[in-house]
C-alpha cells in the first residue's frame, strides 16, 4: 500500500477508536488509563506497515470491548454477581489483562469460546452472567479472527475472510441483543435506552466501531494480498453466525 493510502487508513482508524492501548495501567484515581506500547523498540523493526495497523485495530477494538462490558454491567447490575469472579471492574481487568493465564476459558461460561458463548448470552434459559459470555465470546471470536495473535510481525498473515465474518457476527450479535427476550417478555440485556428513558445510543456507536474498524482491515488486508472475500447477503436479522476459516 502506498504511504498516502496509509495516512488515510491511520486517520480512519483512529476516527473510530478512543486510544491505541495494549494494556492499563493505574492512575491517581483508581481507575485504569491506557497504556501505550513502546515504539522504539525491536519488535517495531520487524513489523509492517499493516502489522502496525493490525496492531492498532486490535488493541482500539479490545479497549472498546472493556468500556462495553462496564456500560453493561452498569446497566445490569445483576449480572456481574452472576460469575463469581468479583466487581464489574475486577472482571473487566481479569478478562482483559489476563488473557495469558485464562485463555479465553471461564469455568462460569463452561468453557464457551467465540460463537458459542455469544449464543449463551443470548439464550433465554441461561442463568449465568450474560455479559461476560457476550464480551468474552466477542473478543474471543475476534482473536481468532486474527489468528489467534494480538501482535503481529513480518511472518504473520492474517485471513481477511475471517475478520469480515467477524465483523458480520458482531452485526448479528448486536441486532439479537436488541430483540432477545425471555418468556415475560422481558429483554435479555439493557443496551440502549428504553421507551420513556431519556435517549441513550452510546451502546450502539460503540458496537459500530468494533464492526467499522474490522471490516476496514479486512477489506485493506483483502486489497493488499487481492484475496477475495465472500460477502454476506442474507438478512442479518435471519443469518447464523458466520464460521472461520
């Protein structure tokens, strides 16, 4: 890609994001502030101009995924009790910064990784804690989107195909949590706002930077290698949950 395309995609891509994170740390507070990697060092100088960008899209798309899962528990108190595992915000640290000890696995969610704890979040007879099955079941699906990496270097490939059905899960992830409810008729999880609460569409912009920033690194990464990528043209309101490569 020529440095001028680049320039754009940066831009874009900070457009959808808050701040370019790998981690947190503490601040006077109490409460966590991102981190930022350092550039100037060795691990830089094997790395392309899209793994850099991979990097960020990753990294942007995770601190999006934390700030989700405290909205939610803040707007489902209920569920953080659920797992066991502490305050919305101590599961929100576990989650995110600990990946390297609970590999995506949770005794709370059985073991459910990717699709399948996103459609625990969304079963009406679950009783466990819909919120971390979701996030968990997101950020999962979206590191094996990436092939199972956070970072990436010279010799890692990325299959765009996998980021887009990603992206595409999320879309319909995000249009059932909107629809699902038990058998009171009751939803699964507050997201938005309610009739007769004053407006609320934060949920919904935050989703739809998630689903921006992967779509636009897979449609780069698609360009750059001219991979093809079958795109979805069923109803999102009627599609299953799209499989990896």
């Amino acid at each position: 890609m020529r440095p001028f395309g680049l320039s754009i995609f940066i831009l874009l891509l900070a457009g959808c994001g808050t701040t370019s994170n790998v981690g947190y740390v503490d601040s006077p507070n109490g409460r966590p502030i991102p981190a930022r990697q350092d550039r100037n060092t060795f691990h830089q100088l094997v790395k392309t101009d899209l793994d850099r960008l991979a990097d960020i899209e990753y990294a942007e798309n995770a601190s999006t995924l934390r700030l989700l899962m405290l909205k939610m528990y803040k707007r489902n108190p209920a569920e953080a009790h659920k797992s066991g595992l502490g305050t919305a915000e101590q599961i929100a640290d576990y989650v995110f910064e600990q990946a390297a000890v609970h590999h995506w696995q949770f005794d709370a969610l059985g073991g459910a990784q990717d699709t399948a704890a996103i459609k625990l979040a969304l079963t009406p007879q679950y009783s466990g804690d819909r919120v971390l099955a979701l996030v968990v079941g997101m950020q999962s699906m979206l590191f094996r989107a990436h092939g199972n990496k956070s970072a990436f270097f010279l010799t890692d490939s990325i299959e765009p195909q996998n980021l887009y059905n990603a992206a595409r899960n999320i879309e319909i992830a995000v249009w059932k949590l909107a629809n699902a409810r038990n058998a009171q008729g009751e939803l699964l999880l507050l997201t938005n706002s309610q009739p007769g609460e004053v407006q609320n569409l934060s949920f919904e912009r935050e989703f739809s930077k998630l689903i921006a920033r992967t779509d636009l690194l897979a449609l780069t990464l698609a360009e750059k290698s001219q991979r093809f990528i079958s795109r979805l043209t069923q109803s999102i309101s009627t599609a299953p949950f799209l499989p990896f490569r």
